[in-house]
C-alpha cells in the first residue's frame, strides 16, 4: 500500500488516490501501445502511484497533467525525473495537439467529477489518441463499454463506440482508494477503431444521438421530430433509442440531415 499523508485528497476536485501499488501496476500493463505511440498523459496522477509504474515503461514518454498545486508540488519532489513533462493546468482545457507532436495514449485514475467529460475530450482528440486506458466509477465505465438494448447504454456508450472499441478490463473494490468511494470502480481500455470516415455529418450525429437521448423513455419519433418535421416515417421511428447501433444512428442521421438551400 502506499499512503502520502502531504497530499490532502480535495472532494471539490473529485479525487480518490490510489494506493494499492498492485492495482497502479495493472493500469500500467494494461497500455498495449496499440497505433505505435510512444507519448503517454496520465491525467490527474495525485501522490503518483500510477506515475511510478509508468516511469519504468522506458518504451514510453510520460507526461502529466494535474490541476491541483498541492499535487503538482509533490510529483515534483517525488519524481524529478518528469522535470519538465508536469503540466499544472485542467486537462480538459488542454491544446493537446499544440503541446504533442504525434499520436498519445490518456491513462489515470480519473477524477470522478469530470470521467465523462475527459473520454469526450479524447474523442474530441481522436485522431491523435490511439488508446485510452481509464479508471472510473463502476456505473460509468459500463455505460461506456454497454452493448446496444440495455438501460445503461446511452449518449456516452454511442459516441465512444462510434470511435473506439471498448473492453472492460476489471472492477476494483473501494478500499484500494483514499478516501474510499461509496461505488466500486472499473478499469477500461478504449482503442481506435477503423471508422476514420463517420458516413454522415459528424456533428449532426452527435446532435441525433443526444437528442435522441434526452427522452430515452419515448420512441425515436418523438424525441427527434424537431430536427426535420419533414421527415415523419422511417423504420427506427417506433424504437427508443437504446435499441439502435452506432450504424443505425449513422443511418438515421443521413435520413434526418436537412437538404441543403438551393
């Protein structure tokens, strides 16, 4: 176990260290190198239990990114080997392509607050990050990796795989973490798939899969018929939405997409 007692976990901040060294170990290993990149950002590495196993992956260059001073401080002293690779800033507000040349793996144990927005700013990077190797709330990391027809697959589980395909690596009791969380929590392994080309609008996809889902308890029909009132039947319309792949959104969002004004 490890345990810094100079780093006070901040709940404003959403954090939970890490400080089973078994558990870091395996979060680590579980970065294959899938799409050839040698850059890895940990994201929110707090008293650097993730940090130390990343440092002895010589095949990789790591950097962090934390937003807390009182941690940055820490991984400082701690680690002078990042000298210059520690970012003090919100990594959602990151210009990752401005600060790295290339493509680059996201790794940490995420600040539960802000797990979902941090998987959309790697979407949002997508073509620059291969793989993405994440710790989050049990609830949420299945939503992520859940299969089209249950109740948890949503917005987020769409978008994702829409990008990247999903695995559920393991669960992770809540005693390895200080403080402890209420919720188990569960690693996922994100990897670029092959749809370079989204077959419709990408922006008007995510705009159908979010509007969709904002009333996920009624049919397609009704959820989604202020988007083009001109298009009033199509086979999907009598779905809700957790029925549908990311291919069948991709159809919908071609048979919705506005005509052009000529």
């Amino acid at each position: 176990m490890l345990f810094s007692r100079m780093v006070r976990p901040k709940k404003h901040l959403g954090q939970h260290f890490l400080i089973d060294l078994s558990i870091a170990h395996r979060v680590s290993d579980s970065l294959t190198g899938f799409g050839n990149y040698r850059q890895v950002i940990e994201v929110g590495p707090g008293t650097g239990a993730l940090t130390r196993f990343l440092l002895e992956r010589k095949e990789f260059l790591t950097s962090v990114v934390e937003v807390d001073s009182e941690s940055v401080e820490y991984l400082k002293e701690y680690f002078p080997q990042l000298n210059g690779r520690i970012y003090s800033e919100d990594f959602l507000r990151m210009k990752i392509g401005q600060l790295f040349d290339g493509p680059l793996a996201v790794v940490g144990n995420f600040p539960y607050n802000i797990s979902s927005q941090i998987v959309f700013k790697v979407i949002e990077n997508r073509d620059q990050v291969p793989e993405m190797v994440g710790m989050f709330q049990k609830e949420m990391a299945e939503r992520i990796a859940e299969p089209p027809g249950s109740k948890a697959y949503g917005i987020i589980s769409v978008l994702t795989q829409a990008f990247y395909d999903v695995e559920y690596l393991f669960t992770v009791h809540e005693n390895v973490f200080n403080p402890p969380p209420k919720v188990k929590s569960a690693v996922i392994r994100l990897k670029r798939n092959n749809r370079n080309e989204m077959g419709c609008d990408p922006k008007f996809f995510i705009q159908v899969v979010k509007t969709a889902f904002n009333q996920r308890r009624k049919t397609i029909r009704n959820s989604i018929k202020s988007l083009n009132p001109e298009r009033s039947e199509h086979p999907y319309f009598d779905l809700r939405p957790e029925r549908l792949s990311v291919e069948q959104f991709v159809e919908l969002t071609n048979f919705l997409m506005p005509l052009p004004i000529s």
